[in-house]
C-alpha cells in the first residue's frame, strides 16, 4: 500500500488544483442529481432499438461530460492549456465514439437476428452482448494503436512494466464490506445480481453451467472498460496532456454507470478517480482489471447471498 500511497501523494504535490478538482466534483455531483431525480438518462439519451440517432445523442451526453471538466481544468492552467491541444480533443472525441457505440449496444442491432429462433436466444443474446465489445471497444482501440505513432510502446498500459499487483488485492478487501453494505440496499437489489434479470429457461444447459458462462461473460465487459477509460483515456492521452486527462475521463465514466443505483454511479466517482490515479504512475491497467473484476462479481455474490 505504500507504493499507491506514493502515487497519490505525487499526484497531489505536482501541478495540483484543489480549485479544479472541487469544481469537477461539483459538477459531476450535479449531474448525478438530476439525473436521478428527473430520470434524464432514460427519458432523453437512453438508446431505443439501436438506432443511429440515438447513439449520436449518447454521444452528445459523453462529449457534456468530457469538455465540461476539459474546461474547468484549462481556467486554472498558466499555459498548455489542454482546450488547446488538438491531439487531445480529437483523440478524446474517438473515445467517447467509442464509448457511445459500445454503450448503446449498437451491434446488437446485427446480431439479434442471427440469434433469433434458438431456444437458447435469451441466453444467448445476454452473453454475446457482453463480448460485443471485442468488436465495439478493442477493435477500434487496437486499431488505432496500430495506425498512430504517439501511444506506442505503451500498448494502453497492457504492458506489465514491472508492476506490483498485490497492493490492488488489498483494495479488493477495502471495497468487500462496502459492496456487503449496499447488498442491503433497495435499488441494489432491484438490479443485482444481473443473473436473475433475466429468462433463461428452454436453454437446455443446467442452472450452474448457464450461471458461470454468463458471469464469466458479464466479467469480460469489465476489461474492454478498464481498457478504454484508463488504458485509452487516462495512459494513451496523458501522452498529450500529462495527469489533466484523469478528471474529464472520471466524468465520462460517472456517465457510464447513468441507469445503474445511484450509490454505484456515486461510487464510480471516487473508484475511476483512483484507478486513473493508478493507472496514469503505474503506467498499466492489470490492478485496475483485478479491482473492477473483484467488485464487480463481488456485488453480484453479494446479491446472490440477500435472494
């Protein structure tokens, strides 16, 4: 723990402002406020039948969340000011594409009718939408990897370089009597676990094995996250802007979790903050897959204990 103590002691020593950062709270804060309370994710940017206008404007509520802190960050910046950087906007504007076009399910759209006449289609849709983001998130991201000079050999933090990965395994136990807590919460139990949302009879495969390949699917979407928000988001475009691309991804990944308990989008503030934090002086992603993963799955166990 004292390598992450380090880390963060760093962050707050160097080029920090205390001003910026209470005004990206606020501002985040705000957003999650009205959100819950006028349901503006569900009734203004929620995607309906994988329609092209509908990923645009989920597109326009990330790009909200991105340039807002992007600019609350530059007021309090002498010189380099990251509104200014070019490269960073424009990478910044791909990711939240991706982001979008991963977020709405869009391929599904694609999909579905190759499903469509299995007695197994529920099962299926809800695992193949999962590992959608091969396509949605790891293919574009590689992609650009290969054809752009400037993230290399980094690989988005993919790289072990050396990393320590115990101390990670002890934020997993700092976060269990967390998540057992909300596992006595309401609006947790109405949307955990995720299992038990849906319909899996007539799928001809036993209760357990649906159970583990669903999970390990659900698990899997977790990793093109880590890869996008701090691999891409946080060690890619800190290439252009140094430590200033953590508050703008932290803001985009508390727009993520819109449509989930508010107590998780709330947590996802401080959760993202950290492993952005992590990501951006360790220079890798593994501790922020471990830590996703174990809460994650965490929270699903801990809904399968209450029911």
């Amino acid at each position: 723990m004292k390598v992450f103590l380090n880390y963060f002691l760093d962050y707050f020593r160097k080029d920090f402002s205390l001003i910026a950062h209470l005004l990206t709270l606020t501002f985040i804060g705000i957003c999650i406020f009205l959100n819950y309370e006028y349901e503006v994710y569900s009734h203004h940017f929620r995607v309906i039948n994988y329609s092209e206008l509908g990923v645009l404007k989920l597109w326009s509520m990330y790009a909200f969340a991105f340039i807002v802190p992007v600019i609350i960050v530059s007021l309090f910046q002498k010189d380099n000011k990251i509104i200014y950087n070019r490269k960073y906007l424009l990478f910044g504007s791909l990711a939240l594409a991706i982001i979008a076009f991963d977020s709405s399910y869009y391929l599904l759209k694609y999909v579905r009718p190759l499903l469509s006449g299995s007695n197994s289609y529920a099962f299926l849709y809800s695992c193949v939408s999962n590992l959608l983001s091969l396509a949605s998130v790891m293919l574009p991201v590689f992609l650009i990897y290969t054809l752009v000079k400037y993230f290399k050999p980094e690989l988005y933090g993919l790289r072990l370089n050396g990393a320590n990965l115990k101390p990670y395994l002890w934020m997993i136990l700092i976060m269990i009597p967390i998540v057992a807590l909300a596992a006595f919460d309401g609006d947790f139990l109405n949307y955990y676990p995720t299992y038990y949302k849906r319909d899996f009879s007539g799928s001809g495969l036993s209760e357990n094995t649906k159970m583990w390949l669903f999970e390990l699917c659900y698990g899997f979407d977790f990793i093109s996250v880590e890869l996008l928000f701090r691999g891409f988001m946080v060690i890619a475009l800190s290439r252009f802007v140094g430590k200033d691309a953590i508050l703008p991804m932290v803001a985009c990944y508390a727009f993520l979790h819109f449509g989930k308990p508010m107590m998780e989008t709330v947590g996802s503030v401080f959760g993202g903050f950290a492993l952005g934090v992590l990501a951006y002086k360790s220079r890798n992603i593994y501790g922020g897959i471990i830590v996703h993963l174990g809460v994650a799955w965490g929270m699903e166990l801990a809904a399968f204990t209450q029911l």
